[in-house]
C-alpha cells in the first residue's frame, strides 16, 4: 500500500524549517505545508506583507516564498490545528548545546525535540509519519518512538493513532540553502518501516533523481549527519592549522590548498583557509560527537574530535593576538575597521560567527570598532558582543582617546567605517569588499595602516598604488 501525504506540518520556521519546506512547497503543489514556530514575531515576519523583510536572508528564497506563500506555503504559530491536520509532521527544531546539567558543554539539548514528540503525540491524528529534520544525536529516534508509543497505547478518545519516526537529515549550507535544496547531493532517508520511507522518497523524487535518495538504518541516518559535519569542520581546521605554519616559514596556504586538492583522493573543496569555522552547527555537532564517544567509553575517539574544536578556537584567538602585534602591541583607543560580521557571505546569520570572537578580544584590548555588514542588523551585533553601541564613534578623525576604550558602532556605508581607522579587518567573504578601490581608502585611512584579509578575497595587486600594508591569511610571503 502506498501512502500519499497531502499536508505537512513543519514544526520549527528557522534556518532550516523555513526553507525547507519553502522549496518542498514549490516542487510538490498538491501538497498543503504548514510551518509552526512557537516564535511569534517570527512568524509574523515571515507573513511580512513586504517581502524583503522575512527574518532570513538566503538567495532565490524569497522568490520561492513569494510564489508560494498563501497558496500551499503557509506560515502560523498554530501548532496543534497544523499538527492535527498533517499526515507528515517535521521536527525542525533548534538543538543547541546543554548549558547545565549532565552533558553541559557538549551534549545536544534536546528540550525542544522532546516539547515537540509530546505535542504531536497529543494533537495529531491517524497514521501520521514523524521525521526528524533537525540534527540530533544517535537514538534519539528512540526517545521520540517512546513519547509517541505512549500515546498509541493510550489513544485519545477522539480517535486512535499510529505512527512511524523517520530520519531525514539536513545538509543545506547557509548562503547556498536554496541551490543545495534545489540540487542536493544526496537525500538520506533512515528508518524501519519502508512504506513510510517511501512516502517521504516520494516527495523528493518530485525534484530530485532517484540515485540521489538514500535509505540507511535509522541510526547510520542520524550518525551521519553528524559524521559529515565533523569531516567538514575537520577539514578547515586542517587547512587553518597550516596556514599558521606556512605564515612561519614564508609558504603560501592558498597554493599549498591547491597543491593537495588536485590529489583527487583529497579534493579541492572545504579548503580555504579563514578566521575559523563559524555557524550554528559545526561546533555544537561536535561536540556532540565528542560527548556520545565519551559515553560508549570510546575516549580516544572523542579526544580526535575535541581537537578540532580546540585548533578552531585556538586559531580565531591567534588572528585578534597578530592584529594587536602588527599594530605596535596597543590597540587602545585605536580606530579598527571590520567588514563583515555573519560567520560566511550570504547570509544574515552570525551564530557562532568567528568575528564575534575576534571582535570581543579587540573590544577586549581598548579598541574602538566601526562595524559594517551588508545583512547583520546592528541590534543582533549588540546581542553578540553584549555591549551597548556607541554611534559616536564614527565621528571620530583625529582625536581618537576622547572616546572610551572598548566600545564599537554601526556603519551603514563602508566608507564611513573605513574613514580615519588603523587597520581594517576583512571577517566575512561578502562579494562587495572585493570591489573596494583601496587606492582612496589611502587617502581617508589614518597610516601606517594595515588591511587585514582574513577571508582572502582581495587581490595584491589592488594595493599597489596603495601605501596601505597588507596581509592575507597564510600567506608566508608578505609578512
Ligand atoms: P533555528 O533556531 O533557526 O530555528 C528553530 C525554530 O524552532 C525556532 O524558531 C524556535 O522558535 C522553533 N521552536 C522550538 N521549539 C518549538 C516548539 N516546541 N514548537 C514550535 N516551534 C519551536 O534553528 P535552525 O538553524 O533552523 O536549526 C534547526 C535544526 O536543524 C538544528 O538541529 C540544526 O542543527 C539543524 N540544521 C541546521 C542547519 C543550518 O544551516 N542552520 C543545517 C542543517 C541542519
Ligand atoms: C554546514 C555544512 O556545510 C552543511 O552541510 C550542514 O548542513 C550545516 O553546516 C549544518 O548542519 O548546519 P553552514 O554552517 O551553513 O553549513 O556553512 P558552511 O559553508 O559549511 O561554513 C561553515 C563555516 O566554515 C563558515 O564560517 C565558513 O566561512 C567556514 N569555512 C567553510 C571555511 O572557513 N573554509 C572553507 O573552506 C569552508
């Protein structure tokens, strides 16, 4: 017997519920799919009447949520009348790491997921397939079959119901969300019941290959998810541990990256070397890999892993420590520019963000920041850094030690952020700071003055009618 889903119920309107469903909605037209977020304001967002002003910024994502919103697309923060009605629930939930209790620091809390497994075994209705979207340690299907099993021997007296979990793991990039949805390189389906695995395959086969779609157990589903995060993050601390070494011994990072990519057993991709990886996942994943090694008693393993949170944090830490020694061991009262504040391009998203880091330790040594990114709100960038902006600072020409140490401010335009600093710090790879004529920064810049590319966007030759000292991350040739 073949299961037809006609309405789906996505639990969470984040990063990845938003679009997710969005490109579902748009590839499968008969197909009603409701996103639920608890967040009120966000979900008014979404709803926003001018479309610029949904809370995500991904590219081609508003397009799709234009066509499809108020068609078969929609946005509420009515849980239960969207669970009850759906056939195909997503839990798409945050997972953050536990700040207490047992696990804190490493272990994924898993509050929201279970808030979530609670809710649809109370309010959904009939036969309804449960996956989960969201990243979650392995056997935590186990948890939700629990919660859910529990309503099936105690059916509601309306009606009975049954279930079925299904791993369905996310690996959109932020910034590239739309294009990965659109052309995934695989879909990985885990589960028990291959009818009910089959439904959600249907789905996708709406727009995505056959050969494409993957069914595993339901546990390799959720182990790999995990698994592929920490290769990924591993890779660029690989790479970001070797541009330390190639800064000391004269050798060029962004060479030695193409040397070992052609190696078609390494590859070329995940290779450039930055201020660190940032994100909401990559750390919290992990760690979470780390914490369940500890708990089967695997200690080297999870030791291996640990390590490539440790070299992350010691490497975002180590570009702060060379901004202050370049610029004559004091950063007090000194003018910094930084351009870009999201953890990559593309996106407005700045968990976990390397700048976040770079710019507290800054902030840290008394300097004074103008800060300029093209999607990060100045109210989001005050909740990173904890501190109040000070929007005097932009004013500032000459006589820099009449402000406070340690304070920073918005800057809407590049130019205002740039004018009168020391040094100007590239954090975000945002196409525009590619184009920036550095030759006219010369003239507005306070010298000697240092541009510091730690995305390694720019290009050397753009500074050469420039007095303006340059350095790139890695490259052992120009320090
Ligand atoms: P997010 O914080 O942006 O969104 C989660 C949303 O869930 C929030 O809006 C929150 O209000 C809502 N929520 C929490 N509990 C709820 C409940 N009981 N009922 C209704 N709504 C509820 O998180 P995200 O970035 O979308 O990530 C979600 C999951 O997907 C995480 O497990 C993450 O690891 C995983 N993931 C994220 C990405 C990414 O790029 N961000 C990619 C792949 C996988
Ligand atoms: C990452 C994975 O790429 C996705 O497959 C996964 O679904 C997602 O995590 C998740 O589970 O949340 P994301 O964090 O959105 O996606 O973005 P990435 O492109 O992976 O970048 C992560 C961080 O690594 C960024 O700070 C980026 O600038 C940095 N990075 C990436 C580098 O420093 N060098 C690289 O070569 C690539």
């Amino acid at each position: 017997m073949q299961t037809k889903i006609k309405n789906i119920c996505c639990i969470g309107a984040g990063y990845v519920g938003g679009p997710t469903m969005a490109v579902i909605a748009k590839n499968c037209p008969n197909i009603a799919v409701n996103v639920v977020d608890v967040n009120q304001e966000r979900i008014n967002l979404w709803n926003s009447k001018n479309i610029d002003d949904i809370p995500i910024y991904e590219p081609g994502l508003h397009e799709i949520v234009k066509k499809c919103r108020g068609k078969n697309l929609n946005f509420s923060s009515d849980v239960k009348g969207c669970i009850k009605k759906a056939d195909m629930i997503f839990i798409s939930v945050n997972t953050p790491t536990k700040k207490k209790g047992i696990g804190a620091g490493k272990a994924s809390d898993l509050k929201w997921v279970e808030v979530c497994a609670r809710e649809v075994a109370q309010y959904s209705s009939g036969y309804t397939i449960v996956v989960e979207k969201s990243t979650l340690p392995v056997k935590t299907a186990e948890v939700i079959k629990n919660i859910l099993e529990a309503a099936q021997i105690y059916p509601n007296t309306e009606h009975s119901v049954k279930f079925d979990v299904l791993s369905n793991p996310e690996f959109l990039a932020e910034g590239s969300a739309i294009k990965d949805l659109e052309n995934p390189d695989r879909v990985l389906i885990g589960g028990e019941n291959i009818e009910a695995m089959n439904a959600l395959t249907n789905i996708y086969e709406k727009w995505v290959p056959k050969e494409k779609i993957l069914h595993t157990n339901i546990w390799s589903s959720e182990l790999a998810k995990l698994t592929a995060n920490a290769f990924l993050a591993q890779r660029i601390s690989s790479i970001n541990s070797i541009s330390a070494l190639c800064e000391a011994t004269g050798a060029d990072v962004r060479e030695v990256a193409r040397a070992i990519g052609t190696d078609t057993r390494i590859g070329s991709k995940f290779l450039d070397s930055g201020p660190g990886f940032g994100g909401s996942c990559f750390k919290k994943d992990i760690l979470n890999l780390v914490y369940l090694s500890n708990h089967y008693g695997l200690n080297e393993v999870a030791n291996f892993w640990e390590s490539v949170v440790t070299l992350n944090t010691w490497h975002q830490h180590r570009i702060s420590q060379l901004i202050v020694k370049k610029l004559f061991g004091t950063i007090t009262g000194k003018k910094i520019c930084i351009l870009g504040f999201s953890f990559k391009e593309n996106t407005n998203d700045t968990r976990e963000s390397a700048a976040i880091t770079i710019c507290k330790d800054l902030l840290e040594e008394g300097a004074l920041l103008a800060i300029h990114d093209p999607k990060v709100e100045r109210k989001q960038i005050e909740k990173d850094l904890s501190t109040k902006e000070n929007p005097n600072i932009k004013f500032l020409e000459s006589n820099m030690y009449k402000y406070s140490e340690g304070n920073w401010c918005y800057a809407e335009e590049i130019n205002e952020a740039i004018q009168g600093s020391d040094a100007v710090i590239v954090l975000t790879g945002w196409g525009i700071y590619k184009n920036i004529d550095w030759g006219k920064v010369t003239k507005i810049i306070r010298r000697p003055a240092w541009v510091f590319d730690v995305r390694s966007i720019l290009s050397k030759e753009d500074f050469e009618e420039s007095d303006l000292n340059l350095w790139m991350i890695g490259d052992g040739s120009i320090i």
